[in-house]
C-alpha cells in the first residue's frame, strides 16, 4: 500500500448552517408598545465558494416585514450574486368591536442580480440590475391596490476597513458611494437618478468592551419622478412617527455608545429546535439627528 503525505484528494462541498438572532427589542412609541426582531440565517460553503443569506425583521404591532435573501458566488475574482427581497409596511383600525380592519398596505418586492469586483482586500466595485414592484392599498373597503414597477442600475465603490468579532464591528471604518439610474425598460414608472453616500466610524474606548460607532448617511435624488426617503425607518431616524413626510433629499448623523451587559454568557439552548447560543448580551445608547 502507498501512502501519499499530502494526502491530496477532490475537494467536496460540505455545508454549514447559522442561525442569529442579534437583535429583540421592545419600543416604547406614542403609548404603545412593539416587539422588534432581527433574525439572520445563513448557508455557507466550507471553502467559501457559496454563500446563501436569510435576513428578516419583524416588528409586532403593525406586522411589518423586511427579509432578504442572496446566494454569492465566490468561485472566481468577480463574484456573482442573485438577490431577491420584500418588505411590507401595513396599518390596522380597531373597530368598536374590537375587530381590526386592514386599512393600509404597502407591499414592495425586488429581485436582480449583482456583481462584486474586489480591487483589493478593503476595496471594490458593485453593479446592481434590480427590478422592483410596489403595491399600495388605496381602497381598503374593497380591497383594492394600485401597481407600480421600476427598473434600475446601481454602481457602487465600497470601502471597507472594519474589524469584526464574531458578527459585530468593534473597529475601523466603512464607507461606500453609489450612483442610480433608472431604466426605461421594461414599463418602468420611474424615471429619475440618485446619489447615495455613507460613512461609518468605529473607535474603541476600551476595546472590545466599549465602543463609539459614528454614521453619516446622505441620500438625494432628482429627475422626473425622483426617488422619496423616509426618514423614520428603523436604520435612520429611530423613533420617529411613521407621519413623517418623505423627501428627495435626507442627511442624518447617528451616535451609538456600545457596551456589554454580560460579556461572556455562552449558554446553549440545545432543547430548543433550532437550538439557541446565547454568546454576550450587549447593550446602546443612541442619538439621531437628521
């Protein structure tokens, strides 16, 4: 028998699977109060060829959701990637009855695809092609919904020199720029251009205990129907009502002082299904403006 000390052999795709759940949180807002979840699956090939994400937020007392799922390539230097996403944002009229009526729904759904072209470790270009459709409840006695569609192109350079530990940032910085353009085809409604711009800062006070995390996002838009921010979604201004009118224009700054509560709990839920890996417990103190 010959033996081979490199012992090299095919190599064959082997898949792991992880399941987070980095955030819950109850809001307290205008009297009442909402359970806010943010859940985070993900597949992953052992050598990193694969990749498929599941992503999704929920918040209670509306039943909004927000997911996102991706599959990347990774095989070559241009990474490809599908992309297919949805949120849906719906209001509720209690009756005298205690009944609740459906009286607003904004459904959105995108999907496309994107590549990635890594210009070294910290720096690459994004191309995006997405088409999306939107739906809005504008008569809810009869149920009755208006459809838009939209076609788009995006270019981005992104920066990216933060430091992570396990799934969090606790140093360094992120920065990215885009350019949108929508398309004319097939029967889009929208015809407009964009610029987005943001920047992220991580300073560590006692690393990787206490950490100041900085954000500065702008976002403008003009053309014949130009894209309408809302400023009181849950990744910019937090605690905002949901009244609050979009604009073509939207700069905020964001303050978050992060620290542990328990650093090290590593405690294993193994009775539940999927089990549950409690790994610390940490806690923000945040400032919007915009």
């Amino acid at each position: 028998t010959q033996f081979s000390p490199l012992n090299i052999h095919r190599y064959k795709t082997k898949f792991s699977f992880d399941l987070f759940y980095p955030l819950g949180m109850f809001v307290f807002a205008e009297g009442d109060v909402d359970f806010y979840l943010l859940n985070y699956f993900q597949i992953s090939d052992f050598s990193g060829e694969h990749t498929i994400n599941l992503y999704a937020q929920w918040l209670s007392s509306t039943k909004d959701l927000d997911y996102s799922i991706n599959y990347i390539c990774k095989r070559w230097k241009t990474y490809f990637g599908l992309l297919l996403e949805g949120y849906r944002s719906t209001r509720w009229l209690t009756k005298e009855d205690g009944t609740d009526v459906l009286v607003g729904d904004d459904l959105t759904q995108r999907y496309g695809l994107f590549l990635a072209r890594f210009l070294n470790r910290c720096n690459r270009l994004e191309l995006y092609f997405i088409r999306e459709k939107d739906k809005d409840l504008i008569d809810w006695e009869s149920r009755l919904y208006f459809a838009t569609f939209e076609n788009k192109v995006l270019l981005s350079y992104v920066r990216d020199y933060a430091i992570y530990r396990y799934i969090d940032v606790v140093s360094g910085s992120r920065a990215n720029l885009s350019i949108v353009k929508s398309l004319n085809f097939p029967n889009s409604d929208y015809h407009y251009k964009s610029l987005y711009t943001e920047s992220q800062f991580f300073i560590p006070i006692t690393f990787p205990n206490r950490i100041l995390a900085l954000r500065f996002l702008g976002l403008f838009s003009w053309g014949k129907t130009s894209e309408m921010f809302d400023p009181s979604r849950w990744d910019r201004i937090r605690a905002l009502p949901s009244d609050i009118p979009s604009e073509t224009r939207f700069f905020m700054m964001s303050a978050e002082y992060r620290f542990y509560l328990f650093r090290e709990i590593n405690y294993n839920l193994w009775w539940l299904i999927p089990p549950i890996f409690f790994k610390n417990l940490k806690c923000v103190l945040f400032y919007d403006t915009g």
